[in-house]
C-alpha cells in the first residue's frame, strides 16, 4: 500500500451566505481545503488523515461524519471534551470574499497537546502538509511541539509540505509570524507560498525574490503561487515561470490556492516533475473558482486534473 497522506490544521465551521439571511454551513479551513483536493486526486489506497483536535460537541461529530463519508480519517487526533470548533462567515463582493471568524476557544488550538498522539499521527507518512495558519492558532510551546514533531517525520522520511498562508490578524507581531516561519521552512521540502503574503511579511519586490530567499533558507521545491498571474517554480537548479489559466468570469476564489497546493503535491506523489504538476494545479485551481465553496466536489477537481 501506498505511504499516507496527513495535513495539520484547523478544520472550521464555514458559513457561506447565499444573500438575505439565507446561509449555508459546510466544513473547510486552509489545510482542510488542501487535503480535501489531495482526497480526490491521490491514489485511492492512499491512506489520508486530517490531524487537528476536536470537541465533543454535535458540531464537532459532524465534521469528523463528513470526512469519514469522504474518506478522511482524523488519525490520532485528540478528542478533547468540552472543546468545539471554531466558525467563519464569507461574503462575497462578486467572486472576492472577506471572512469573518469566531475561533479564540476553537478546539484545534490544542492539536500539539498531546505529543505522543501527534507523533503517532505522523508516523509513517509520505506527505506531511501544514500551514503558516496551523502555526498561528498555537501558543509559543506547543507551536515548538508541532515543528518539532514535523522534523523527526521529515528524518525518519516524510514529505514535507508547507504554505505559509500569512494572516496578521493571527499572529502578535510580523517578528513573531517571521521567527515561526523561518523554523517551519527549516524542515521543510515543498514550500508552496503566495507572492502577496510573502511582500507583506518578508518585503520581497519580486516573486523571483521570493523563490531566491526561500533557496537561500534551504527550501529544495517551491512554487510561488500570484493569483491569476504566472507562478514562479524554482527546483533545484532550475527555474520556471507558467501562467495561470485565465477564467474571464469567477464565481468563488475560496479556496483556490489550497486546491493548487493540494493538486501539486498529488501531481508531484504520482511522479509528475514540478513544472507538469503546476500546470495541472492551475488547471484545477481555475475549475475551483468556478463554483461557490471552498470543496469542489471531487469530480469537478478530478476533471480538471485529467
């Protein structure tokens, strides 16, 4: 059987508003949303689990239902009594979306509480996937626990996949988000950045600064993901630009980086050099913005993928 796949994170409570007070709930979150493109795309006996913390609360039985129905396991995962999950809202101003969020008390914050679970998570894998958002939810100790457990995943031979997804809203400080990124790219293989969030922590002018700084740093794969304009692919001693493919008229961005991401790293277990896999990626992530939510349904990404 294949190695397994496991992404970290928060998994939310999304509401989605359909216009008046009409709203529709779902489960998503930027690691989530990730692994659920990575559910569709990979080989089917690929073991695949979301590692977070749960509650006991219905909210908290029905999201670990959805991925039960959609084939996702939650691993070792903590279910801690009394916790429950955190909410978004989106709204939409045509296909651009702004959220807000209730998450201070959200069970995932204590997803590195307990190390043995964690480590047993990992334990394994061939894909480790996690965020610059799975980092801002924890505390300075167990954010340390987390990395950590990611480094002796990588030794004994994991991938290891990362988006640093900045959200300042998250985090204390840009110093505080700079000091947990620069660890997280330390153990990292595949770093799968987008080139605004990069300017506005690291101040970099350029995508191609962004895809030099992170080599400097010792990262060996990184795709630089723009929105609708070219990502920077940087490999080795290689480099490329690919242009997005262009949707003249989006319905829904959420979600699409995470489904670039999740398409890559499909692409890249199945054997697809980078530059092939950031084509299928941008095929996927323009099929995404086509239809509202973060989780497209399976077929559409898998249709898109080819």
């Amino acid at each position: 059987m294949s190695g397994g796949i496991v992404s970290i994170g928060e998994c939310m409570l999304e509401l989605s508003g359909r216009g008046g007070e009409d709203w529709r709930m779902g489960f998503a979150g930027d690691t989530l949303n990730t692994l659920w493109a990575l559910r569709a795309l990979a080989e089917p006996e690929r073991p695949v689990n979301y590692i977070s913390a749960f509650g006991d609360d219905p909210f908290s039985h029905d999201q670990i239902a959805f991925f039960r129905d959609n084939g996702i396991g939650i691993g070792d995962s903590p279910v801690i009594p009394g916790a429950r999950p955190g909410l978004y809202a989106i709204t939409l101003t045509g296909a651009e979306r702004s959220f807000t969020y209730w998450r201070g008390d959200s069970a995932a914050r204590q997803l590195a509480h307990d190390p043995a679970a964690l480590a047993k998570s990992l334990e394994g894998q061939s894909l480790v996937y996690f965020s610059g958002i799975t980092l801002a939810i924890l505390d300075d100790q167990p954010r340390s626990l987390l990395i950590d457990a990611i480094a002796k995943a990588r030794k004994a031979g994991s991938l290891i996949a990362f988006d640093a997804n900045y959200r300042p809203r998250l985090w204390k400080s840009p110093e505080a988000a700079k000091r947990a990124i620069d660890a997280a790219l330390r153990v990292t293989d595949i770093a799968l950045p987008t080139f605004p969030d990069e300017q506005a922590l690291y101040g970099d002018e350029t995508p191609e600064g962004t895809t030099k700084r992170l080599a400097d740093a010792g990262v060996a794969e990184a795709v630089v993901k723009n929105g609708d304009l070219p990502a920077y692919i940087c490999h080795a001693a290689s480099s490329e630009v690919l242009p997005a493919v262009y949707v003249e008229k989006p319905v829904d961005t959420t979600g699409a980086g995470d489904s670039f991401n999740g398409s890559y790293l499909a692409a890249r277990l199945a054997g697809l050099p980078p530059v092939e896999a950031a084509k299928k990626a941008h095929a996927v992530a323009a099929a995404v913005v086509q239809v509202r939510g973060a989780l497209a349904p399976f077929e559409t990404l898998r249709a898109a993928f080819g």
